[in-house]
C-alpha cells in the first residue's frame, strides 16, 4: 500500500461514518414523525405554538371540523362535532387571541370559530372588532359579527359599539358589511348602549348633498333608532319624535315610527301632547326643520305648512301605535285641522280601532277635502288616497257612500277620474252580494273618453262577482280561499284579495286563528297583506299570542332565506308590533 493511499483512508472512513450517522438520524426522526398520528386532532391541537407548523396546523383542523360537521348534519352540538370542539376550540382561541399570525390564517381562524357558534371562542371574534380597521378588515368584522350576535354576546358590546362608530356606510367596504353589524347590534342589543344611541339619534343632517356623510348618518340613526325600539326605551320617546318631525331625516321617519310603536304604551302621551300643540320645544324644532333650505325665501303657504307639520307627525304616530286611548285625540284634532293635515289625520283614523265615531269622522274629512288637494311631496291626490284608505275599514256599510261620492265627484277631468277609478276599487274590495247591483252604477259610469269607469277593471269585476257568488254570506268560504292556488297568481290575484277582504267584512276575532292557519298556503304577496291586516282589523285590544305566531311566520321564512318569502312576511312586522303594543 502506497503512503498516499494510507493517508487517504482515514479520511474516507470519517465520511463514511459522518454519511451512516446522519442517514441513522434521518431514520430516527423518520420513526418519531409516524409516531404522530395525523388523523389525531390533538396532534395539530400540539403544532398551533410553532411558527413553523401554525398555518398547516390551522388548515387541518378546520378541515376536521368541517368534515365533522358534514357527518353530524351541521349540527354543532352533533356527536362528532361537539368531542371535537371540546378539544380544538380553546387552543384555536388563545393561539387567535396571541396574534402574530399572517393575515390569511387569522382570517380563517376567525372565519372557524364564528361558524362554530362556541361561546368559548368569543374571545377571538372580540378581539377580531377590536383590531378593525375601516377600508382593511371588513371581511374579518363580517365573519366576527355573524358568530357574536348569533351567540347573542353580552361581552361583545362595547367592542361591536366601537366597529358601529367607525363603520363608514358610506364607502363601497363599509357598506358590504353594514347589513351584518346591523344585524349583530339588534341580536345583542346591550342595554349598556342606550344613552349613546340616543345622543346619536339627536345629530344633524344638514348638507343633504355631502352624499357620503348623510349615508353614514342615516345608517347610525336608523340602527340606533331600531335598537332602541326593541329596548322600548322610554328615554327615546321624545328624541324619536324629533326623527319623525324632521323632513331631513324623511328616510329614517318609517324606523322611527315603527321604535315608536314597539315602545307603545309609553310613547302615547308625548305624542298626544305633540298633536294638541303642548310640546313647545318639539313644535319650535319642528317649524324650524320644516323651514330649513328655504330659509328668508320661505313662502307664506311654506310657513303655513310648517306651523302644522307637528300635528300631522303627531297623526301617524299614534295612528301606527293604535291604541284605543289615541281615537279620541285623533278626532278633536280632525275637527280643527285644514286640507292637508286634514286629510292625514283622516287616513290615520282607519288604523286605530274602529267605531261609529270613526267612520262618521272619516266620512265628513272625505267630502270636505277638495277634489285637487295634492299631498306632499308626491303629489298624490287626497281624495284618492282617502279612497283607497277606505277599505282599510273592511266595512261594507260604506260602499253605498263611496259609489255615491264617486259619482259627485266634480273637478279638474284627470282628478275626477282618478277618483272614480280608486273609488270602483275599493267598492270592489268591500261590496257584498246585495251591493253588486249598486257598484255597477259606478262601474257603468261614461267617462270623458267615451268608455266607462270598469272598463280597465272587468277582470277583477269578474272575478269579484264570481267570488260572491259562491261564497256568498259564508266566512268560511272565504277563508278557504286565501290559500287556494288558483288565487295566487296575477292574473288572479283578486280573486285572493277580495277573499280577504270579505273575511275582514264578515268575519269576528274568532276567525283569526283560521286566517293563520290559511297563510302557509297563500303565496301571493298581496293577499297575505291583506289577511294580516284583517287580522290587525279584529285585534282592537291588540293580542300577545297572535303578535307571537305571527312573529313565529316572519322567523321561518327569514330562517328559510327565500327572498320572497321575506318580502311576504315584510308587512306583518308592522301588525305583530301593534298588536303588542295595544295589548300593553
């Protein structure tokens, strides 16, 4: 052996031993890694601590819970999901709560534990409102919201005020989440909130052109406004009216009356004292939100106007509460009002409870408001609009009254005609079969343009008549009608709503539990309305038990996320409120 090749060998048996070793070690590593069950949820629970296997970790455990979830049929407390939950979602919480993750991975997490609906991941969702940062971390907020106001988090109160403050509605990422904070301030309503909600409600809108900051403003005031209703503050009373009275504020003027109406009782006698002209500091600010704009420039008939916007505000609201105790002011103030207010106040009357007293008043409102009065700030014509509010009175007693009126009808040829046509409509709606003879005297009325006043309305004379004719005198009939297929469609349609109205004429308390029973099977969005109105119609005293199925209809089609249901079920929220608010 050559004295290179000895030296050599030494340095060939290090490498050999260095290469055995590491490969051993590779081996060793190899046997410990399957030692690791990957299919072991606390195996990934052990990864969340190191940055290096976070994220994958993360990735993997969601994938459990959503294959959990696919097993036990979304359900959350499900024999697969629950064990699993009770192992995952602490760890996942505080490795959310500690941070220093990438902004993908916290956004899943944060996405995991709102779809988990565990209250022991609040901590993650709190922390998620608290990090906001408009025009950044919406999607985050999105996800946070859902899961905290479906767990209904009294802890998450001030952190959720905090996001309603800086949300800016008017801006294209702030208004994609609006609809889902909106909805987390009415799920956890936090009593805590009142007093800021209600200086929110006092602020100003004074430049209807700044698009972007009156978008915000309207956003913050009619949430605050809704919040407060399900509060039924009392506090909110008065700042709720300045809402209804204020034109610039005419978009929040519906949620406001609605507040108003779910508060109830309360809200009465603030609002009587408004339509008697005993609340000065609320008549001053009206007068002056009226004027705003106009200015020195007002016009005497704005002026006017404006010293009487309170009494109708007034009207309406105590109207929507409809409470008995508001019939008697509404008609003292009938008595003394002109033309427009008038004619509000009129219109009000058929929502409250209906006596002879009512529709005596209504009837003397009617035939003293002239043929060309225009209401504000459509221009609808006041008689037609007092037409069509006729029938809300679901009295066939009224029917010889309305063909006559329409048939005296005298004025400008196009209100003449507007009025006739509305007044046919409602005749329509209310006549019974004794009646049909006189609703044709109207129908068969020539018009200017050489036809007559049905003829844009033989469908529906049809099919009122054949209604008539097979249900005659007979409820029950009727009711059997609203949810009859062949009455939902447009082409229809009347057939279902004449139904209607028919059970509001003929029928007692003791038939609303059948109109309920009819409204699965009535799709029509038209007949529905009118069948909760009727049920509205005999609940003077108002009904808890009623307000309650009827919620419960409003629940399951908002549940069943079809849109049109939903837009069905729209008008009952008005009836359920009045409902309890009579029955205070």
């Amino acid at each position: 052996m050559s004295r290179s090749a000895r030296s050599i060998l030494p340095l060939l048996r290090s490498l050999l031993l260095g290469a055995a070793t590491a490969s051993s070690m590779a081996l060793s590593a190899g046997i410990v890694a399957g030692c690791a069950d990957e299919n072991d949820p606390e195996t990934h629970v052990k990864r969340l601590d190191d940055p290096a296997t976070v994220t994958p970790s993360v990735n993997r455990l969601v994938q459990f819970f959503e294959d959990a979830m696919t097993r036990d049929n979304k359900d959350r407390s499900g024999p697969t999901v629950k064990p699993l939950l009770d192992k995952i979602i602490e760890p996942m919480t505080q490795r959310c709560v500690a941070g220093d993750l990438d902004e993908r991975t916290n956004s899943k997490l944060i996405k995991f534990i709102s779809d988990t609906r565990d209250p022991r991941g609040d901590a993650c969702l709190i922390k998620a409102l608290k990090d906001y940062k408009p025009e950044s971390t919406e999607e985050d907020v999105r996800w946070a919201v859902r899961g905290l106001g479906a767990m209904k988090s009294e802890k998450a109160a001030e952190a959720l005020m905090g996001v309603f403050t800086k949300l800016q509605h008017g801006k294209a990422k702030g208004s994609s989440i609006s609809r889902d904070v909106h909805d987390a301030m009415i799920d956890i309503n936090s009593k805590s909130w009142e007093d800021g909600l209600i200086t929110m409600l006092g602020r100003p809108i004074n430049d209807p052109k700044d698009v972007a900051t009156m978008r915000n403003e309207l956003f913050w005031q009619i949430t605050a406004a809704e919040v407060l209703g399900w509060q039924r503050s009392e506090k909110a009373v008065v700042p709720l009216l300045k809402m209804v009275l204020s034109p610039l504020k005419a978009d929040a003027a519906t949620t406001a009356i609605l507040a108003l109406t779910k508060i109830g009782k309360p809200a009465i006698q603030p609002a009587i004292a408004l339509l008697q002209g005993e609340q000065k500091e609320l008549i001053e600010y009206s007068k002056v939100e009226n004027l705003k704009g106009a200015g020195d420039k007002a016009s005497a008939e704005q002026k006017k106007a404006a010293e009487t916007a309170h009494v109708a505000a007034a009207a309406l609201v105590l109207a929507t509460i409809g409470r008995q105790e508001s019939v008697q002011p509404l008609l003292a103030a009938l008595s003394k009002a002109e033309d427009v207010p008038r004619a509000i106040i009129a219109r009000e009357l058929t929502k409250v409870p209906k006596t002879p007293e009512t529709l005596a008043a209504f009837q003397a409102a009617y035939e003293k408001t002239p043929a060309g009065l225009e209401m504000p700030p459509a221009g609808l014509n006041a008689r037609v609009m007092l037409a069509e509010a006729a029938s809300n009175f679901f009295d066939a007693s009224l029917v010889p009254w309305i063909v006559k009126t329409g048939l005296e009808a005298r004025g400008e040829e196009d209100d003449v005609a507007q009025i006739r046509d509305v007044s046919l409509q409602t005749a329509l709606k209310l006549m019974k079969p004794d009646q049909v003879a006189d609703v044709d005297r109207l129908a068969n009325t020539r018009t200017s343009g050489g036809g007559t006043v049905g003829k844009s309305m033989e469908k529906e004379i049809k099919l009122a008549k054949e209604l008539l004719g097979a249900c005659g005198a007979k409820v029950e009939c009727y009711i059997g009608k609203l949810g009859d297929p062949s009455a939902q469609t447009k082409e229809t349609q009347f057939t279902g709503i004449k139904a209607a109205y028919m059970t509001g004429v003929l029928g007692s308390p003791d038939v609303r539990q059948q109109i309920i029973d009819a409204l699965p099977k009535a799709s029509n969005a038209a007949v529905r309305f009118v069948s909760v109105s009727v049920i509205d119609a005999l609940s003077p005293k108002g009904d808890a038990d009623v307000a309650s199925k009827l919620q419960k209809i409003v629940d399951d089609g908002e549940a069943s996320r079809d849109a049109e249901k939903m837009a069905g079920n729209a008008p009952f929220k008005t009836v359920i409120y009045r409902l309890t608010a009579r029955a205070q």
